[in-house]
C-alpha cells in the first residue's frame, strides 16, 4: 500500500507522459512561422512563442500587459470585442510596422483564456490583388470588340434577304454574344465593388429605392406572369450606397422570378427588427437542395448549369449580392425547400438604418 502524499508507479507514469506531451506542444508553438499568443481572461498577454515575440517586440517583462498596448489597430480591437461574445471569423489588418505587409489575426476564447494566432498573409494578399486586376483588365479589355461584334451581328441580322439557314445562326450568335456582354459587365460590376475598400454614404430613402425595384421587377416579369407584392412595414431608410445596394436587391428578385414556374408568387418585404431592417424575396419556386445553399455566393457556382444558362444568368448575381452586402455590414440569410421554395433575407444592422426624420 503507498502512502497518501506518493504516486503509484502507474500514476508517476502518466504524469511523466503529459509532462513530455505538454513539451513537445509548447515547443511545437515555439517552433510555428505563426505568432501565438496567450491572453487571460482581462486580455493581458501570458505567453507567447518566438514568432510572436518578433511581431511584436515583445520582451520578457511585458507578461501581464494588455494586448491592446502592442496591437493598437482599431479594427483589431473591434474584431476582439465582437469574438469574446460570438464566434467570428479573423480580421485582416495592414501591419502596423510595414504597411504592405498584412496579417490576419484569429482568436478562440476557451474557458477564462483565449488563444490569438496571427498569420502573415501578405503573399496571399498580393495574388488575390493580381487576381482582381487582372480580372477588371481582361473585363476592360473584352467590352470593346463585343460591342463591335454585337453591332455587325445586329445590321446583318436586320437585312431582309438573309437566307434562312443563316439567319438562325446570326440569331444564336447574338444570343451568345449579348451573353458573354452580361459576364462581361458583371465581371466589371464585381471588380469595381472589391477594390473600392471605401464608398460614398448616403440616406437612402428605401420605400423610394424597393419601389423602384419593384417597378423593374414588374417589368421583367411579363413573361413570367407571377403574382408579385411589395410589403412595406417600416418607413426606415438606410445609410449606404444606394447603387450599389439597387444591384444587389434587384438582384434577389430578379432570380426569384427566373427560377420560379410561371404563374407563381413572389413577396418582396421592407420589415424592422430588433438588430436593424429586414429586406426579404420570398417565392414558391424551385426551391434549392440544402448542399448548396453554403455555395450559392461564389463565383460561377451553378446548381444546374443548364438551367442557368436557359434564364440567361452570369453566375455572378449572389456573388455581387455578397460583395455590396459586406460593404454594408449586412448578412444574408437563405431558407430554401426543393419544391416548395426560398427566401433571401437581408438584415442590415441598426447602425446603417435611419428614419426619415434624422436621414
């Protein structure tokens, strides 16, 4: 029998085994390109590896300091105060030492404590600006010789002694070519809202701007025949770029009513709520199978490819949608049934919403 204050040989064994287990982990944080930072529950740094004593010259006597006295970024501090109460996604933020380099920074609170890793992502950065240029110059590039084609295709299409064989290849020519004009400008539309990183505010009088909408949607419709209603419960506006936002809400309704059978209904809302206004589509469509709901917002993703391109879409709508949105700090919420249908809903927080009175 041991005594009270000694081990059993099993006992010593598995404390010696986490002890070589802690080792190895705090040796492999040591060891990690990304910095790694420990922070209690008053947010004072308590440890951190080496690549984290280098970002932030950090020294042995600054244990028990805030985090705040070494990463004063504003938009850090936002990001670290919306994730100590919900689960966020990391923030990317230019380097405080050298403006063109970037991090993204990452915190998981656990119990009293949280972890923040900070990554470099400066080379991923600098591809994804290669690939935006490159995307608007192509788009550039390719506005010009369509429109030459577009004009030619449409004089010869109008000659009155076309043979017939080759009026209906002139016809799917300027099918495909008014088409590709569609990708083309969105393409543009797209390009333009992620590289301006700041756009100009204003009151937007949204009974005025869903009116509008509505009226354009009414308009498209024609060959739809749907049933559609505007709601409006609230005389709220917002305060955003209202350019941008008739995109991205004409947008919405404008794929309910493709992806609705002829003959449907279609219920365009402007409600309040208590985190801000709710702008909502709703339909008895097609409805969407709920594997690619998580999908919807990227570029060219397709459900069915053919059906697509039968309602003439790019491919590009709810990516345009999900660009203009975080500009606004709005989220978009998808309820869809496969035969029964969907619902696009857009919450935008109370910050951007305004009265009338105060707009």
């Amino acid at each position: 029998m041991t005594k009270n204050n000694q081990q059993s040989p099993s006992e010593s064994v598995s404390n010696q085994h986490a002890s070589d287990q802690l080792t190895k982990i705090r040796s492999a944080l040591l060891a990690l390109r990304d910095a790694v930072i420990l922070l209690n529950q008053d947010d004072n740094v308590e440890w951190w590896n080496q690549s984290a004593q280098d970002l932030l010259s950090l020294q042995v006597g600054d244990a028990g300091k805030s985090i705040f006295d070494f990463i004063r970024v504003p938009e850090f501090r936002q990001y670290y105060q919306a994730t100590t109460t919900t689960l966020s996604e990391g923030v990317h933020i230019e380097s405080w030492q050298d403006p063109k380099r970037y991090l993204k920074c990452e915190l998981t609170p656990f119990g009293d404590q949280k972890l923040l890793i900070i990554y470099d992502v400066t080379r991923l950065q600098h591809l994804e600006e290669m690939r935006r240029d490159f995307v608007a110059n192509v788009s550039h590039e390719l506005r010009t010789p369509l429109t030459v084609m577009m004009g030619y295709l449409e004089n010869f299409s109008d000659q009155p002694d076309m043979p017939p064989h080759w009026r209906r290849g002139f016809e799917l020519m300027s099918q495909q070519t008014a088409r590709m004009n569609r990708i083309v400008n969105d393409l543009l539309l797209l390009s333009r809202i992620e590289i301006e990183e700041t756009h100009e505010l204003n009151y937007i009088d949204m009974t005025k701007l869903l009116t509008h909408v509505y009226d354009d949607a009414q308009a498209y419709n024609q060959a739809y025949g749907h049933i559609i209603h505007l709601q409006i419960d609230t005389y709220d506006g917002l305060y955003g770029s209202e350019m941008y936002l008739n995109s991205a809400l004409s947008n919405l309704v404008i794929n309910a009513i493709k992806y609705t059978p002829k003959g449907g209904n279609i219920t365009i809302s402007w409600t309040k709520t208590s985190e801000g206004c709710r702008f909502a589509v709703e339909d008895n469509g097609i409805g969407i199978a709920a594997e690619h709901i998580a999908r919807l917002t990227e570029r060219f993703y397709r459900i069915d490819k053919g059906r697509s391109r039968a309602t003439g879409g790019t491919g590009l709508g709810l990516a345009i949608v999900k660009h203009v949105l975080y500009q606004h700090e709005a989220s978009l919420q998808i309820e869809s049934v496969e035969g029964v249908g969907s619902t696009f809903s857009v919450v935008f927080p109370a910050a951007y919403v305004r009265t009338a009175s105060t707009g």
